[in-house]
C-alpha cells in the first residue's frame, strides 16, 4: 500500500496548525491520534539534544532491571562499608 502524499484534509491540517493536537480521528478501522511533530516531541521531552540522552538513559536503565542487571541495593551498601572500613 502507498502512502497518500497528503493523508490529511485541508481542515483537519488547519486544525492541527491553530493548536497543534493531538487530535482524536474517527477512521473506518478504529481511532487515531494525530499531532505536529514539535508537539509529539515536545510531549516526549525530546526538544533538545541533552533532554533526549536522559530519555535513552532511562530506557537503559528500564532495559537493565527486565533482563536483571541490577544489584540489590542494600548488598551494595553492605559491600562499600565493608571495602571502607578496612
């Protein structure tokens, strides 16, 4: 299937111009959501570049405690006192 080179109405993309979005849209398959990229960014806190490294950063650390990369916090604090006080 091609993508339409304009998939929104004239309308809708007026709308979307005076407040940005999102916007909810009936379709024939269900709802959708549509929003100018600065917003959806913005949303996201991806509206500069050291904003969108903590977001990684996050997704990282998410990533470390599902795959179990992570150390229980009072064995770590058992560990540094014990290391601190030879």
């Amino acid at each position: 299937m091609q993508i339409p080179t304009s998939p929104i109405t004239p309308d809708t993309e007026s709308l979307l111009q005076m407040h940005g979005g999102p916007l909810s849209l009936e379709g024939q398959h269900g709802k959708y959501v549509v929003m100018r990229t600065d917003v959806y960014e913005a949303m996201l806190g991806l509206e500069a570049d050291e904003e969108a490294e903590t977001l990684a950063s996050v997704r990282r650390g998410v990533a470390d405690v599902q795959t179990g990369r992570t150390h229980d916090v009072e064995a770590v604090f058992k560990n540094l006192i014990s290391r601190h006080e030879a």
